[in-house]
C-alpha cells in the first residue's frame, strides 16, 4: 500500500511540471489553458473564465463568433458567448470518460475570429468516489477435498472499481471462519485476492461454507462490494459406516411365524454418495443364526426365516456388519442380542422309575413304589408343573428335595381281595396359560399274602339223605372259597370225627380232599338207625404259609323211604296169617262195632300212614269200615234173611309214592242171642290168649320206640344248648294203639318247621306237596324260649 501512495505522488509531480512548461510555450505560440472541474457535477457549472483568462473583451466575443470547435464528441463543456465563460453543457462521468485510474483529461480547441485565434483548453475530470467496488459475479463456487492440506491457496475474482487514484480498491476483507483467509496479490495496478486454506476441512463436519469477500475502496467515506463465496468440500471415503448403537438388545417370541420382522439396524455413514451407499450383512460364524434369521442387505431388516424355539436356544448373538461402497470399502460392526421369550408350548414329561410292579398287599402305609421325575422344557412358571393322582385309590405322591421329583407311596393299607390291580393315573399340568397337561398310567399289581381263610358259603348245611343210598355214592360236595390266590387259594378238605354217636355214624363218610365231594360207605336205614339226624364237620384248609382253615357243619336228615309193608296185629291167626273170626249176636243194633283191625308199618310219614278199605264183602249194605280207625261196624240190624256167616277181606295200605299193602281177613258169624253169650265166655278165654300175645309185641315195640324217644329228647337238648333258637329241632315219637300205630317227629330247618307224621295227622297240619310225600309243613305257634312237641292224635 505504501508504495502505491508513492506512485501517485511521483505522477501528480510530472503532471504539474508538464502544465507549467505547456503555459510558458503558449504565450508565444497560442494560449492554452487547463481547467479542473470534479466529475458529475450539475449541468451548466462554470469551469473557467476563458476570455478573462485570454485577455480577450468579453463585448466582442459574440460578433467574433468565440466558440469550441474540437473536443469531446458528447459536448461536454460550453462556451457562454455572453461573458466567456466555460460550463458544464452534459453531465460529466469520468469512468466514462477517460477508462483506467490515470489522469483524465479532456482537450478542448476554441477559435474566435476576427482575427482568427486558435487557443487549446485542458479540462482535467477529477474523481470522486461515486463508485462501489464491484465483482464480475455476484457469487463464486469453489470445489475442495476434505483431505486438502493447510496452505493450498484457491484464486478469487478481482473486484473491479472505476474510480481512481485514492477511490480505487484499496484493500480485500473475509467474513470470520476458522479455516480460510484472504490473501493479496498485486500484478501492475490490480490488486488479486487469493483464498488459502488455514485449517483442514471436514466433510462430516462442514460440508459448505458459506463466505463473503469484501473489497473496499479508498473514498472517503469508502465504498465497499461483496463477493459470496461457496466453498463445497467433496468428500473422500474416510469414515466408516457408524450404528445407531453399539449393541441391540430385542426380544421375541418363540414360534414366531416366518417373516416377522425382529429388529431393524441402522447405520449411517458420514460420507457422501458411494462412500456412504451402506449394505448390511452377517458377519458370525454361527449356521444356526443363517438357519433362523434373514437380512435384507439394503434395509438392515433382521426376519425370522425358520423356527424359533426357545427350547433350542435362548438367546442368539448376530454380528452385523455395514459396509459402504467406497475405494477402499469401510465397515463397522454392531451385535444384537436376540432374546427368545418362552411360549407355554411344551407339554410336561413324566419319567417313572419303578421299583416294583408287585406289592404285597401287607405292605406298610408309606412304602415305596416308584420314583416320579416330572420335566416341562419350558421356562418360567411355563415350566412349573404340579402332579396330581387319580382319586380314591391307596397311593399319594410325596415330594422330593429336588423340584419336580415324587415319591409314589402307599397311603392306605392294601386289600388284594378288595382290589387286585390298580391303574394308577398321574397327571402333571403346568401353570402356563392356557396349562399343558401331560398323564400317563402306571400299572401297580398286589401280590397276595395269605390273610383269608376258606369260607363256606352257608354254614351250616343241611342235608337230606333218603334211606337206602348206595354204597360208595356221593352224598353232598362241600364247597370253600378263598379270596386268596395261587397256592394260599388251594384248599383241601378233610372231615373232623368226634365222639358218640354222630362219630359213629360219620365215621361211613369219606371226602374227596380236593374236590369236597363227601362219600358214604353204607347204605343208611331209616329204621335201624338209631337216630334219623347227625351231622358232621368238614374243615378246608388252603396252602398258605401258614395255613388258613375253618370248618362248616354238615346236618344230614336221613329221610324215610316207603320200603316197609303194612304189617297186620290184629287179626292174627294161630299159623300167623292175618285171619280172624267174629261171633255177634243177630239182635245187634246198627253202628255196633264188629270188630277192629289193627295194623303196624314201620315207615313214618306219609309212608306209615295206614288206610283201611273192604277189599271183599258178602254184603255191602252190612257191614261198614272206617278206612282210617279199622273199624268194623254193622251198618243196618240183621234180618232172617240174612246169611249167618260173612267174609270180609281188609286191604290195609300206606300213602308211600308206590303204595305197599296188607291184607286181613275177618269172618263174621251171626248167632242167636244165647249162644252168642256162650260162646262169647269161650271165646274170651281164647281171645284173652291171643290179646296176650298180642300185648307181648307191643310191649316190645313200645320199648324200643321209648328208647329211640329218649335218645332224640337227649340229642335234641344237646343241641338246644349248643345252638341259637334259629336253628331248633324237636323230635317226638308217641305210641297211641287205637288199631295203628303213629310216628310223629317234628324238627325245624330254617324259618320253617317240618313234622314227619304217621298214619293221622294232626288237627290243623297242613300238606305240602314236594320231593318228600311223607313231610308235613306246620305252622309256627311256639314260643322263642320253649319248643312245643306236637303229637299226633289216634282215633
């Protein structure tokens, strides 16, 4: 700057000099004269007074025609012919004028003539500052790389201002930054702005800068122009791309359906076009994350493209990679933790672990079956599992120390016979929602112990044997059950022998030790056995160890059999055939007994019930005969013509099924009053005889009758004593002779009372047809405490 200010100095020095030599030549030549008028000034402002400053008479300037005759082309200046004076014609602008920052002059040539004068006129233009310094755009571009280094220098345009001298451009000024500055370069008169780079630029930083250059110039006061600047820093492929974050942490559901989006990354790169074109992809080495999930390489999407299963994997670990498309490529790397949320998706599992599929049913409360393990892959309550057993059944189950383990115990004791088998059903369910539930069944058998006797289905038992049984034949079979089973269900039988009398009798019986069948050796008389009932005791023992036993009591009723004839007491000839005579007067009344035929059968019951009928008669309308007494009575008073002997055959005959009979004969003889008592002393003293025969037998059977009464009032109190009244027999043999002989025995078997009658049977007995003709139901009017012995009534 100083040594432009001493430029100018030096020309204003040459210019005044040049003027001074100028004015001394013109004094001899022609005058000329130089004027100074600033420019733009107003229209008609005196520059000079010509024609004082010639010396010429202002009167006679009009009439010598005084006038500028060369100069500027647009006539600037004017001469005022009036008074000589030179003023501004036009407005004056020097940049128009005179172009560059020199001098301007402009040269004027004035004539007046008469005489004809020639003069030269210099008018400088001098300069003001009407002119701002200008660029030749209004904005300049410049293009830098971010890697540019300090003190590169990018040349600006120069401000151009038309002005001169002081008012020309005098100094360049940059709007404040950090990274550039203005510096001058100054080629001739031009003063050239260069714009260096102070500080490296950063297009991640600052991708534009915006500045203003400033030219001012020397005025006073200055004027000053502006230049934009734009300076666009082009980047270079120096950052890599960079993720929203570090790691990712997401969460996702298991089962999940394929193309679910799970997460999207995102990475940005600070570079521009292809350095900052991003592509995502996996960088992990792990084929189960491929397998699972897919990356959209242009999104940064993460989807599911397989199944998700919690169970599988918890979590997964993905290494992402973003990658620009610069020379060289630049990437950064993020993780994303994928965490799997468990689903309630897995069913529990139950392991059992038997010890024994056989427990004996003696078994402990609190002994152990088996061991339970319950497992639930799920997680969380999901995996939380609670067990449960089927109801009503003797087991429980008890937890272990360990989550998810049973004990399977017995709660109760064990009843094999009750219940040999038990499906025991265990359900595990979790807490998920909605609960999976899982079951199985375990198939627990119970062993037998030997803890049951055999038990007979009725004790006792009784049997009705009919007389006259084979020998060697069964009689009965006596069946025991054992709720036990295999070899403590094995039950043998054998038959317990006593004392007396029933051992006597049970001592012709045998049993089948496997079968129960019992056996007689004999063939049983009704009427030569001392008794008609006995019993015996069976005892079953099974095969346990120990052995179980217990017996029942077998009642054996023998039963009468129609297998005894009728036999005749009376009449009873002298050779023993049953024949007899009877002397009556003839002046007998009607209705006068005859006679009576007395008969005896062994049998009892409906077997030794005796009828009576006339076989053979001379005259039925004579003689009549009570078939139940044998009685023989006359049924009319004889007449003359009546024949004096009469014949009657007796049919005497028991109510057995096939009917056994006997016959007897009686004769009749009718007589006159007088010998009929004659003869009647005769005939007492023969019949007295024969009734003492007659008395003989039955005094014998008698005997033996009582004897085999007593033996059964004997027996029957034993048994009263030893028994309940439930279960009573009462036995009853009564001898009435009244012409027949009557068995009466009455016993009881149940709720029901049986009487065994001869040939009468009681007032108010009642038949009942069955099996056994000869057995009489009778109703049951004794009292609890006492039974009541019926007989039967002889007529």
């Amino acid at each position: 700057m100083e040594a432009g200010g001493q430029r100018r100095r030096w020309e204003y020095c040459w210019i005044a000099l040049c003027i001074s030599f100028l004015l001394g030549i013109g004094h001899q030549v022609s005058a000329q004269i130089r004027y100074s008028v600033p420019e733009e000034v107003k229209e008609g402002s005196a520059v000079g007074n010509i024609a004082k400053d010639l010396g010429l008479e202002v009167s006679s300037l009009v009439d010598r025609q005084f006038r500028i005759v060369s100069g500027s082309k647009e006539e600037l200046f004017q001469i005022n012919q009036e008074n000589g004076v030179l003023y501004v014609h036009k407005k004056i602008d020097r940049e128009s004028v005179c172009a560059g920052s020199g001098v301007c002059m402009v040269n004027l040539k004035t004539v007046i003539e008469n005489p004809l004068e020639m003069h030269y006129v210099e008018v400088e233009i001098s300069d003001i500052n009407d002119h701002s310094p200008s660029f030749p755009e209004k904005e300049q571009r410049l293009r830098i790389y971010e890697n540019t280094l300090p003190g590169a220098d990018y040349q600006l345009q120069a401000a151009k201002d038309p002005d001169s001298g002081k008012n020309s451009i005098r100094s360049y000024k940059l709007s404040p930054n950090d990274h550039f500055e203005i510096r001058v370069r100054e080629s001739d008169e031009d003063k050239m702005p260069f714009l260096v780079l102070k500080k490296a630029v950063d297009r991640e930083i600052t991708t534009t800068y915006k500045l203003i250059l400033t030219a001012v110039d020397g005025g006073n006061p200055p004027r000053s122009g502006t230049l934009n600047i734009t300076i666009i820093v082009l980047d270079i492929n120096d950052n890599r791309p960079v993720f929203s974050r570090e790691s990712y942490s997401v969460t996702l559901s298991e089962n999940s359906v394929i193309g679910t989006m799970v997460v999207r990354v995102n990475a940005t790169d600070m570079d521009e076009g292809t350095n900052s074109d991003i592509e995502y992809s996996f960088s992990t080495l792990n084929s189960k994350v491929h397998e699972v999930f897919e990356l959209d390489q242009v999104t940064g999407e993460i989807r599911v493209k397989g199944e998700v299963d919690f169970e599988d994997t918890e979590v997964y670990k993905l290494d992402i990679q973003a990658s620009d498309k610069g020379h060289p490529p630049m990437s950064g790397k993020s993780r994303i933790v994928i965490k799997i949320i468990d689903v309630n998706d897995n069913r529990p599992e139950i392991e059992i672990t038997s010890l024994s599929k056989n427990i004996p049913e003696d078994s402990k409360p609190g002994t152990v079956i088996s061991l339970v393990s319950v497992t639930d892959k799920d997680a969380g309550i999901n995996g939380k599992v609670i067990c449960q057993l089927s109801k009503n059944i003797p087991f429980e189950l008890k937890p272990s120390f360990k989550d998810n383990m049973y004990s399977l115990v017995t709660k109760d004791r064990l009843d094999r016979e009750m219940n040999s088998r038990y499906d025991i059903t265990i359900t595990a369910s979790d807490l998920g929602q909605p609960s999976l539930t899982a079951s199985t069944t375990l198939s627990v058998q119970i062993s037998d112990v030997n803890d049951n006797a055999p038990e007979f289905l009725l004790n006792p038992l009784d049997l009705y044997l009919m007389e006259n049984n084979a020998a060697g034949s069964s009689i009965i079979s006596v069946s025991a059950s054992d709720r036990d089973t295999a070899e403590n269900a094995v039950i043998s039988y054998h038959i317990i022998r006593g004392d007396g009398t029933h051992n006597v009798l049970s001592s012709f019986l045998n049993i089948n030790s496997e079968t129960g069948i019992v056996y007689s050796l004999k063939s049983f008389d009704f009427e030569t056995a001392k008794t008609f009932q006995f019993h015996f005791h069976v005892l079953a023992t099974d095969s346990g160890t120990p052995s179980l036993s217990s017996n029942v009591t077998v009642n054996v009723f023998i039963l009468d059999q129609n297998d005894n004839v009728p036999v005749i007491l009376y009449p009873v000839s002298a050779n023993g055939s049953a024949e007899g005579v009877e002397e009556i007067p003839r002046n007998v009344n009607a209705g006068h007994l005859v006679t009576k035929v007395r008969a005896y059968d062994a049998d009892i019951g409906y077997n030794g019930w005796l009828l009576f009928s006339l076989q053979e008669v001379s005259d039925h309308s004579l003689f009549g005969l009570d078939r139940y007494t044998g009685q023989i009575r006359t049924l009319r008073s004889f007449t003359e013509t009546d024949e004096a002997q009469h014949k009657l055959l007796i049919l005497v005959k028991d109510n057995g099924n096939v009917s056994l009979s006997a016959t007897a004969t009686v004769i009749v003889k009718v007589v006159e009053p007088k010998e009929a008592f004659a003869a009647s002393d005769v005939k007492n003293t023969v019949k007295h005889e024969e009734e003492n025969n007659v008395t003989f037998f039955l005094i014998i059977t008698l005997g033996s009758v009582s004897v085999l009464f007593v033996i059964s009032i004997i027996v029957l109190i034993v048994m009263q004593c030893s028994k309940s009244t439930d279960y009573s027999s009462k036995y009853l043999q009564d001898t009435n002779y009244d012409g027949t002989l009557c068995h009466s025995i009455q016993y009881r078997s149940g709720d029901k009372r049986y009487m065994l009658v001869g040939p009468r049977m009681s007032i108010g007995s009642t038949i009942v047809p069955g099996s056994n003709g000869n057995t009489l139901v009778i109703p049951d009017r004794r009292r609890r405490d006492s039974g009541e012995v019926r007989g039967c009534e002889l007529y």
